[in-house]
C-alpha cells in the first residue's frame, strides 16, 4: 500500500466496515484494539496516516519499516530502534549458544537446507562466530544458511571470515546490512544462468501467485528453488503470494542492468498479464486489490512500451473511484499521466489520465488541486476535444458545486450538457442533467427546474425498468421538495418506487420510496400516514440492518412532532439528529435542521436566533460541516 486511503480500505475490508474511511474505522475499531502495520516504507504520506491515526486514540498502532519515515515521534509513542537478533558471546558455551536467537534463527534456516543439521557442541563455534560476523542480521543468516546446499559449514564460516574486514563500515556500522549486501552477493554467484534469469523476470513485479509464475517465464521449479535459496518469502498471512525480499532490491538492480533485454521481455509480459485480467474485471471487483501494486507497475511499462490505451486509463479510474481510494487513485493516474506527457503519449491517452486525477482529487475532497487540473486542462491543447473537455466542464462543475458556487456550477453543466448533447452520449446527457437538476433545486429555479425534468421524463419509456427506476427515484426526491407540485400524483409515484424497490428487493429504493411518501404526507398534514410510512422505514432498516436512513427518519420525527404540537419531543429529536455523523457530514442536512428548528428557537430567543442566522447566512459553505450549531 502506497497511500492512507489505501491503508483505511485494506482495514475497512479485514473489519467488514461499511465504508473505506477513517471515520468508519472509528467505530469498527473497539476501544482497545490493537493494529499491526507492516512496511511502513512503502507508503508515499505517512504524515498524512500519523494524522489519521491520531483521530483514533483509543486504538494502538504498532508500525514497522526499515526507515523511521514518521517523523519525530510524540512523547505518547514507544520508538524502537532494531538492531541484529542476539548473538552469544565469544567465550559462551554451546548450551549458551543454543538459547540466542541469532542462532536458533541459523540453525532452523540450516536444517530447512540439510535435514541432518543440528547444532552440537562441534559446531556451536562457528555457528556463534557467523552470527557475530553478520551482527545478527536475519535475511544474512538465512542466505548464509542456503549455502550449505553447496558446501559445508566450515567452508561457510571462512567465506565470511575472509570477508568479515568489510563488514563493518568506517565510524561503526553496527546494524548488519553490510554483511548482507555480502551473504546476497555469495548466494546470487550460487545461483544457476537459469535461476538467475528467474529472478531477475520476478524482480519487475511487487510480488506474485505461484499458479502466475509460468505466465511471467518461471517455472514451478525455479520457484521452489529461489525458495530455497531464500531470494523469496512469503509475506501475506493467508495467501500463497511470495516476493523476492525487498532487501535484496537493490542487488538485483544491479544484476538487472547487465540483461536490459531479459527486463524488457519480463516487464512487457508482466504488463500484459495484469493488463488483461484487470480489464476482464469489473472495476469495483475485490479481486483486484491484492494487484494493485502489479497494476500500477504494469501500467507504467505498458506506458514507456507505448501499449496504454485510454480505455485501461479510464478503468483505473473507476476502480479507484468505486473502491473509494479516491486520493491514492489521484496520485497514481497524476504520476502515469505526468510520465505520458513526458513522453509524448497520444492525446486520448493523456486526455484520459489528466481527467482522471482531476476526478479522483475532486472525490478526495482536495478542490483546490482538482479546480487547478482542470483549468490546466481547459487552457490547454488536449481541451480541443469535446469529449475531453464535456468531462472536465462536469468535474470543475462538481468543485464549484462542493464550493458553494452554484451559479457557476449550473452554467459549467449547461456547458457539459450541450457537449453531451452534440456528441449523442445519451447516458453523460442524462447524467449531467440529473446533476444540474440538483444544482437548480439549490438556486431555486423552479421554471428551468421543470424545463429539464420534463426533458428527462420524455426519455424514461425508452429505458429499461432497471434502469428507469433509479431515475425515477430522483426525479420524484426533486419534486418532493419543489413548491407547484402534483402531491396525489406524487404520492401515488412514491408508492409505485417503494412496491417496486419491494419486489425487486433494491432496498435503497424501497427506502426512498416510503421515505418521500413520509415527507409527502406531511406537506398535506397526514400526520398519520407519514407515521405509518415512518414506520415501515424503520421495519426494513432493522430487517437488513441499514443505517442510511437514520438522519433522515430523525429529521422527519423533528417536523411530524412540531406538526402535532409537541415541540419538546421535536427538540429531543434535533438533539439526537445533531449527534450523528452523517448530519454532521452533509451541511445540507444541517441546514434542513435549522429551518426546520428556526421558528422554535426564534420564540425561545430572537435575538440570539437572528444574529445566529446572520452569521450562518455570511458564512462560507465549508463552515457547515464545523461544530458550529444552532442553541438547541
């Protein structure tokens, strides 16, 4: 894993989370857990994981790497710096010799190459006198195990003594790498022209299934052997996945440079692989995850191989965007499409990569760097094509939207619109004029509101009825809130959405269905039937164990109490609705709130009340997700 979000997904997904985020983590991690996280190194922001694991306090956090990458650490964090196992003196007998772990480590590795190897008082001075040399660190030990396959342990130990001069740097290099950068140079000359070439073939992949191994050139022997050899580990608790170690990285770089055509053969069929099965898969498929790192590889050699295409961009797109890995997906499509540029990639190519990270950054919530792309984009050349630029008008729409800035959004979707439009892409023309509903609803323009839902409505007998559903439900959300409505016919279509959510067992729109009939029902003072649909809508988020509809159950008990006159229970109501995150995390449905609670609080305090209104009608938009809150 390479970024945070990465890290929140891979934890989402091993705790059964309802979402990949860190605040969903918060309440999957019970106070007291405990979260290992191995190979710090890897990740390309670890300040940013320190500040989201910080919004946890009440689960420890036990992160290792071969690097100290988070900075200083604070005076709540144990900072343990490793150094070599335990080695025994010089002067221990071999009873002593036998409890060190640098030894134990010796022996199990020797045994594992010569059944027949066991530690004895014979022997113990040497295997003491190795674990010195190689200052007790582990892959060294193992590889200087291996070579008892070759030779015996006598001729083991004098191949390090004559090296032991250079195992120590100038100034007291203590922490063993120098005698493994040693021990990999002996174990590479042991290995054959034919395991050599394997490993290199291996080295341009993050790590591998062995049922994948002859598909990159690599027979099932060669495997085994390299295993053996201990050039490979297996590193993912529960999987067969193996990797060449990464400590042994940079050696193989340097192999690698004497065979630059075996690497080019290696990377092309590398890519190749991961190529085809990524694109034989839906984007949001699981399956792809433990990939991801192969993925990214491939994508780059295919890339400088000048074998990308466009379509392979934009799955990656989606795959990061279903996944919700929005910000490690903006940094991986903003490096391959930095590199296209680079490298003079066809136009499509960097077109689809460039609006990928803009969307991604966008779906991060990082506006400011998506608004940047995008105006890039648009001042470029790239931006001469229309179904480019369609694109980017509707991702600079969705910032402007995020940013309070609906005007702007609604004339950018009109843009968007009219590409779509010219272009027949039915499905981005139907998309975009559901998005610019939203925006309109927003603006309060009721007769450009009615325009584009008559336009959308002429089209739903051409649909499917999976499809038209979906549609439906929106259309009917909108007119909910709308002022010159229908309400019988309104209700009758909620009715409709909610039996057909029923039959087909699509919940969500089940629930929308009820859910607009409660608020329908309210609007013609049917205090009952809007209690009765109320009700329903909880039987079915308990039955599936939903809680989607919880903010909105809340803000309908909030207007059905003050309807009847019970503005206590609406008080409490508020109360319990302020308390729960996903209010918190929409300023929209804060601001329901406050219209809905505003008249009460108005006859509590109207001074208050209308200075607090002033200051939260000056505010900008991006204050509403803050404690701020009304004085209920």
């Amino acid at each position: 894993m390479t970024h945070a979000s990465e890290v929140a997904a891979r934890l989402a997904s091993v705790l059964q989370a309802p979402a990949a985020t860190w605040a969903a983590l918060g309440t999957a991690l019970v106070p007291g857990s405990v979260v290992l996280l191995d190979g710090l190194d890897s990740l390309d922001d670890p300040e940013e994981l320190r500040g989201h694991l910080d919004t946890l306090p009440q689960v420890r956090w036990v992160l290792t790497g071969r690097r100290s990458r988070l900075g200083r650490a604070p005076d709540s964090d144990l900072l343990l710096a490793l150094a070599g196992l335990e080695r025994p003196a010089a002067e221990a007998s071999w009873l002593d010799v036998g409890v060190c772990s640098a030894a134990q480590l010796f022996v199990r590795e020797a045994a594992r190459v010569r059944r027949d190897f066991a530690l004895s008082p014979q022997n113990a001075a040497l295997v003491a006198s190795l674990t010195r040399r190689l200052m007790g660190h582990p892959l060294a030990l193992t590889l200087a195990a291996s070579w008892l396959r070759r030779e015996d342990l006598q001729a083991v130990h004098d191949r390090v003594l004559q090296d032991a001069g250079a195992l120590r740097t100038e100034g007291g290099d203590g922490d063993g790498r120098r005698g493994l950068q040693l021990a990999a140079a002996r174990s590479w000359a042991l290995l054959s022209p034919a395991l050599q070439a394997a490993a290199l073939r291996l080295s341009v992949g993050a790590d591998f299934d062995p049922a994948d191994a002859p598909a990159l050139g690599v027979d099932s022997e060669a495997v085994d052997a390299l295993l053996q050899h201990a050039f490979l580990e297996a590193h993912q608790p529960g999987s067969e996945r193996l990797r060449l170690y990464p400590a042994l990285g940079g050696l193989l770089r340097e192999q690698g440079q004497a065979h630059p055509a075996l690497l080019r053969e290696a990377r092309r069929t590398h890519a190749e692989l991961h190529l085809q099965r990524f694109l034989a898969r839906a984007p949001e498929d699981p399956a792809t995850d433990p990939e991801r790192a192969n993925l990214t590889l491939a994508m780059h050699a295919a890339l400088r191989a000048g074998t990308l295409t466009p379509a392979a961009a934009e799955h990656l797109l989606a795959h990061y965007d279903r996944r919700g890995m929005h910000a490690a997906g903006m940094e991986t499509l903003l490096t391959l499409s930095e590199l296209a540029e680079a490298s003079g990639a066809e136009p499509a190519l960097q077109a689809a990569l460039q609006v990928g990270s803009m969307w991604l950054a966008y779906r991060a919530g990082r506006l400011l760097d998506a608004q940047t792309l995008a105006g890039v984009f648009l001042q470029g050349p790239l931006a001469a094509d229309p179904g480019s630029r369609m694109k980017v008008l509707n991702t600079l729409a969705s910032v402007r939207g995020e940013q309070g800035q609906m005007r702007a959004s609604a004339e950018l979707l009109g843009q968007a619109l009219a590409l779509a439009v010219t272009l027949g892409d039915a499905v981005r023309e139907r998309f975009y004029r559901m998005n610019l509903l939203t925006v309109l609803s927003f603006l309060g323009e009721e007769a450009e509101l009615q325009r584009q839902l008559a336009e959308l409505e002429a089209g739903l007998r051409d649909l499917p009825e999976a499809h038209s559903w979906p549609l439906r439900e929106r259309l009917l959300t909108l007119r909910t809130h709308m002022t010159q409505v229908d309400l019988p016919g309104l209700q009758q279509e909620a009715r409709a959405l909610a039996a057909a959510g029923a039959r087909s067992g699509e919940v969500r729109l089940q629930l929308a269905g009820l859910l607009c009939a409660a608020r329908l029902a309210l609007r013609q003072g049917e205090g009952r039937a809007a209690q009765d649909a109320m009700a329903e809508v909880r039987r079915v988020t308990a039955k599936v164990q939903d809680n989607t509809a919880g903010v909105e159950l809340l803000l309908l008990d909030v207007q059905l109490a003050y309807a009847r006159g019970r503005a206590p229970q609406a008080r409490r109501s508020a109360r319990q609705a302020l308390q729960q995150p996903r209010l918190r995390e929409n300023p929209w449905n804060l601001i329901e709130l406050l219209c809905l609670t505003a008249p009460d609080l108005y006859r509590q305090d109207p001074a208050a009340t209308l200075a607090f209104l002033c200051a939260a009608a000056h505010a900008p938009r991006s204050t509403w997700g803050s404690a701020s809150r009304p004085p209920s």
